[in-house]
C-alpha cells in the first residue's frame, strides 16, 4: 500500500448489515469498485463491502464501495 492511499478495509457481514440499515439502502445502492482496482488486495470477492478511510485537514471521512465486475 502507497503512503497517499487510503486506507481499505473489507467489512464483515454483520458489519455490512448494520451499515446497510443504518443508511437504510440496499447493496444494489451503494458505489462501486472494481474487482481489478489496485488498490484492493487479494481475498476481495465479488459483493464484499469495502471501508475506505480518507483524512482530510485532520478529519477522517469514510466511503463505503460494493466489489464489482
């Protein structure tokens, strides 16, 4: 991993369901990532989801992706 990359993290199921109710979507709804994407390591599969956490000024935002084709 780059030092200027985000950090990822593959969430647990129990993990995506308290997310997904939480923001009250569907998997279906949420952004994508590809597969391929480098900045994914191995052992990601198709539907995972994906924590990214960025810092900006200090602060920690964080994104969540669905692994796509």
């Amino acid at each position: 991993m780059h030092i200027l990359q985000p950090k990822h993290t593959k969430l647990s199921p129990n993990e995506v369901e308290k997310l997904l109710a939480e923001l009250n979507i569907s998997l279906t709804q949420l952004p994508k990532i590809k597969i391929n994407d480098l900045a994914l390591e191995e052992g990601y599969e198709i539907s995972d989801v994906v924590k990214i956490e960025r810092i900006v000024d200090g602060e920690k935002y964080f994104y969540y992706r669905v692994v796509s084709v």
